[in-house]
C-alpha cells in the first residue's frame, strides 16, 4: 500500500467514526432534551397536588368564627337580612392584614337558630339578591331562583346545587359564622379555602 491509500484510509476510518459520534450526540441530546420537556408537566402535576388550597380546603376546624351582628337585629319572621362579612385578621406567608372584606351573607333568624347563605350563586358565583315580593332568591346573571331554604326552586335553572350554607351559632347575643367560599358550577359543596 502506499502512503496516499494508507492516508485515505484512515481518513475514511475518521469520517465513519465522526458519524457514528454525531449520530450518538443527536441521539443522546434529543433524548435528553425530551426528558427535560416530560419533567415540565409532571412537575405542574405535583403542584397541583401539593397546592395549600386544597390541603386546607377540607379542614373546616382551620375556618375561624366570625363575629356578625346582634341576635336581636334580625327579624324574627324569617325574613332574610344581608350583611357584610369583615374578617378580623387574615394572614398570608408573610404578612397579616386586619378587617378584610371577605363577602357577603344573607341571614334568616327563627327563634335562636340562624341560617347563613353565602351571597354567591352556586352557578358561576354572580351575587344573589333577595327579592321580597316573591321571598326568594333570585340570581340575575343566568336566572337561577332559589327558594327561602336555599334550594333550587325552578327545574330550568342552570344552578347545579342550592345556596351554599354556612356553619353559624349564636353566643354571647352576637351570631357567629365560619365564612367560606365554594367552588362554583359543580353539584358537590366543596370549599375553597
């Protein structure tokens, strides 16, 4: 063989093993780079599992009282009455604010009990209004009605559950309530926070 054969050999010898590294570079990075792009939904999963929405969502001890108003400032027909809720502290990670706005309620008074109707309609969260002369509720952004109980009264209304209630109790003369807010347009009562 002479130098110039022995030269063009190794020459081919390098070309072949120059493509066989790019070909494993191209593999071994699209691969790679695959695997980063599967890790960005598997970590927006673990997110969602591990939100603090839905860990406290469920703890109804964690929803603390709220002081509404005297006993005695509520008819004692039945009538519905709605009030602002202010709640005396709330605290994010890092910061704790005072008398925050949270909502409204409506509440109904017969005898010592009282019943608390979140203001938001179950359908897609629209304020309710209490309309006395049909006593009902009546939402005015899809047509839902509602009955002085809280449930649907009209089989066309696109609520899929009743007014969403409240835990309330009456002590020291004031009524106290743990005020939530539920997941709109499903048929289950589940609370946000």
């Amino acid at each position: 063989m002479t130098e110039e054969n022995i030269t063009s050999a190794d020459a081919n010898s390098t070309n072949c093993c120059d493509e066989d590294s790019r070909r494993k570079f191209i593999v071994v990075s699209t691969l790679a780079v695959s695997a980063v792009c599967g890790v960005f939904p598997f970590a927006a999963g673990v997110t969602t599992i591990l939100d603090p929405v839905k860990k406290s969502a469920g703890d109804k001890e964690k929803v603390p009282w709220t002081k509404v108003v005297p006993l005695a400032s509520l008819s004692e027909d039945g009538k519905p009455a709605k009030y602002e809720i202010i709640l005396e502290q709330v605290q994010d990670a890092w910061t704790t604010y005072k008398n925050v706005p949270a909502g409204a309620v409506y509440l109904t008074r017969k005898g010592e009990g009282v019943t608390a109707f979140n203001l938001k309609c179950p359908h897609l969260g629209c304020a309710v209004d209490y309309r006395s002369k049909s006593n009902d509720y009546f939402c005015p952004c899809h047509n839902s009605t509602f009955g002085l109980d809280g449930s649907v009264t009209d089989v066309k209304s696109p609520s899929p559950r009743g007014l969403d209630t409240m835990d309330t109790k009456v002590e020291g003369g004031f009524v106290w309530i743990r005020f939530q807010q539920f997941r709109p347009n499903i048929v289950e009562k589940v609370p946000l926070s």
